[in-house]
C-alpha cells in the first residue's frame, strides 16, 4: 500500500519503519520539526513535507502519528483525499477525523522510545473504522506488521489506555519507589532486575489475581505495620497502606 | 557441602534441587507437612524427619525456609548442632539465630511459585553470617548456585524486602487493577502481555526514572482528569490521583 504518514515522532517512526519492512511505500512524511521529517523521510526514501495543507492525495492511508491534542488541528488541515485517514492515539475517538469519508484509528499498544527496539510483529493492532471497507483496509495494514490485530471502538480503546496507565505508568512509579528505598540503603536496583522479570511474566502467564503474593495477600497485619513503620515518609506510608487495602479487598472471603 | 533442609515449601523446594543439582549432599529435610517433606526428600535421595528436635548433628548447613513467623520456633526446639545454621528470610534478622554459634542469611531475592521454573543462577542471593568465616561458608555455597552473590546486613535485607513488596506485590496490584478495567470492557488481559513485559525491561535496562512516560510525567492535567472521571469507582479514581501526585512529585522543576 502507499502510505503517507504525519508525524515524526516515536511511534511515526517505529511504525513507518515497520511499514517499510512489510513492504508498503511511504510516499511522503510530513512533520511539525522538519528536522526530525526530513531525517526520518530520508531513512524511508520518501518525501518531506512541512506543510500540512499541501500534502499529495495519491496515498491509500494516511497515518496521522502525533500528539493526541495535535490530531484536531491536523484534521482541519489537511486537503480533502480520498484514502483512509486513521490515526494511531489510545484516547483520542474515531470522530476525531469524521471529516474525511474513510477514517478509522490503528492503535499500537505499547511504549515506544527512541532508544529501545520493539518487535512491532507482537505489539497488538487495535482497529476502528467509520464503515466496513475501512476497517479492512486498516485491519489489513495492521496484520502486515503484527501477529495481533484486533477490532475495538473507541469506547472501549479509551478504557484501555487507561488499563496501560496502571500497567506501564503506575507499574513504572512502583519500581521508582523500590529504587528510592534501595537508594537509602545503598542498594543498587539491579538487584531488581530478575524480581521484575518474574514478576511481569508470572503475571501475563497466571493472570495478576492468581499471581499475587505478599502481605497484604495474606492479610500478615503483622508484617504490613512493621514495614509500614520502616518507610523513609509519611506520603509513601500512606501509599503502602492504600495499595496493599487494594490487595486485601480483592482476597476478602465472600460473605454467602 | 552436606546441607540439611528444614522446611518443605517453594522456596525450600526451589533452593535444595539447585543445591542437589550443584553437586551437593542433602543429607535429610524435615518439615511440619510430613507429606510434603517425604515427597521432597525423595526427589533429593535425602532422609524425610518430621522432628525438629531429632535431626542428625553431621550437616556442614542447616538452611531453614520457613514462614517468618516459624523461624523462632524452628531455632529454639533444634537441637545444638556444630555446623552452620542460616535461614532464608528477607525480614527476618539474623540475630534470630544468635543461639548458634555459626548462624547467617541466605536470602535469594525471587519470587518462588511451585508451578514456575526459575533460574536460580539468575537470582541474587543476600549473604550475612554472624562472622567472617560463616559469611565465607555461606558465599561458598550461593555461589555454587547462583553468579550473583553480594554480602547485605539485616537492615539492608529488611530495606530490600519493602522494596520488594513494591517491585513485585504493588506491580502486580497495578496489573490488577488494569485487568478489572479491561473485564469492564470486554478485553482480555493478555493484550498487555508486551506492554507489560516492555515496561519491566526498559525500566531494568534505563532505571525507572528515565524509564517513566504517561500523562502525570507530562504533567498533562486535562488527560489525567479525563481518565479519572472514566474509573469506575472513587477508590480507583483516589489510587490514580494519589500515584499520579507521586510521579509528578518525582519530576517536578528544582526550585533554585
């Protein structure tokens, strides 16, 4: 397929990249740091463009890959055309791009970073089309780069990106404050490292319910203050003790 | 090294195979489920005692893996015995033992599940010993199991251990909490997988502060205060404000 992607950040780029490795053109990129667009452009021989409203109408797909608050002000700017236009946020709804006949959102889900490789082939697709014909052309697209694509309104994508926030975010703030309490005992966090590891698979494999252990699992009140009351602060105590409530109430005995 | 198991859990289980595997002698286990300790016993051609206050004098190391809460109990009814007696015990002090005049800690940092494989050459093992001969006896033997082995103090362990409640027992909390949203909506939890297992691996190899993304490090108060009204519930919603004050309390601007 052609496609031509707007936006030159993070996932513009993993995502083009993968695009090209499957086999598509990337007919132009157009990017707010024309920098960024053209070194990007570059590496996917195609063409750079800083202006969005006068971007070619000769793609299938145009893939808008820029912040979520940034996708309005694309969609106003761009030219009429004919291809799909989708874009690739979480939280942003299909009605973003209703201006366009053919529109629809192929969300990746997972974290992209510059500096970090990703298997795009296992990052799952979450596709949305405003009728048929587009969903199958997204679908289509997203199944050339990943084993994993699946239909999802936006509804239920906003609900996911939530989800994603507890597991990416909050997770990633849980290990922060491992690291700081390691730090006042002059641990190093790498210590960490196969703790973490078991911890992320055992939790895919058993489902997080089942792979729960700990104090607070136990209902060990005996353990829990004693570590309460070893805590550096009065903020990360009350942290402890909101989290591990948390725990407690999904193991409460039913009362039948 | 002739080393006698008291106790017959995971942890128990998972450390005498490796140790059986590493080409030393389990020379018997003793454990409260008879069951259990026979079973165990077997699998390592060891002698199954139920107990305590008859175990053989001939061990170079009693290694005890217990619960917390029967160390105590375990130490006061054995019987006074030459060799090297450590337990297993992140919280617990060494100085539980003090009645022995070897006593120590081996405390390998990982979460044992009966049901999962683990890489015990993999996992770091926590060594203090009452003296330096002790810690020299006990480091010999972690080594022998593991190519991470690293002296730590009962202060340091019990840091460590509260760390490790966040790191394992919060983390999987926050994937908890993601899988209820996601039921909400008719997602199966094993779209995370990748996300999950990303977020662990990039948060190990660029520390978790590097590692940190999302709408509280932004510091993007409109994403935060729509997906907070998106939860379902107020105790939800005061789990995400209060993380999220916690993560933007972690990159808020030095004042100088």
């Amino acid at each position: 397929m052609k496609i031509f992607v707007i936006g030159s950040g993070n996932v513009a780029t993993h995502l083009s990249c993968a695009m090209l490795k499957a086999g598509h053109t990337i007919v132009g990129v157009c990017g707010r740091n024309f920098g960024h667009t053209q070194e990007l452009a570059k590496a996917l021989n195609a063409k750079p463009f800083d202006n969005i409203s006068q971007i070619p109408a000769n793609a299938d797909i145009y893939l808008i890959s820029v912040s979520d608050d940034n996708i309005a002000d694309v969609a106003a700017q761009m030219p009429d055309v004919e291809g799909v236009v989708a874009h690739t946020a979480g939280s942003v709804p299909m009605s973003a791009l209703s201006r366009f006949s053919s529109h629809g959102v192929l969300y990746p889900l997972q974290s992209f970073s510059k500096s970090r490789k990703i298997d795009v082939s296992r990052v799952p697709f979450c596709i949305e089309g405003n009728n048929e014909q587009t969903a199958e052309t997204l679908t289509t697209l997203a199944r050339s780069l990943s084993n994993d694509v699946r239909p999802m309104t936006t509804a239920q994508r906003a609900q996911l990106h939530i989800a994603a926030v507890f597991a990416n975010n909050f997770v990633n703030s849980m290990y922060a404050e491992a690291e700081t309490i390691l730090k006042n005992s002059d641990i190093p966090f790498d210590i960490m490292r196969e703790l973490i590891a078991e911890t992320a698979s055992k939790a895919a494999e058993l489902g997080p319910v089942t792979a729960q252990t700990g104090p607070a699992r136990r209902g060990d009140s005996k353990v829990m203050s004693r570590q309460m009351q070893s805590l550096p602060d009065a903020e990360l105590q009350k942290l402890y003790s909101f989290v591990s409530e948390r725990i407690q109430g999904r193991y409460k005995p039913s009362r039948n």
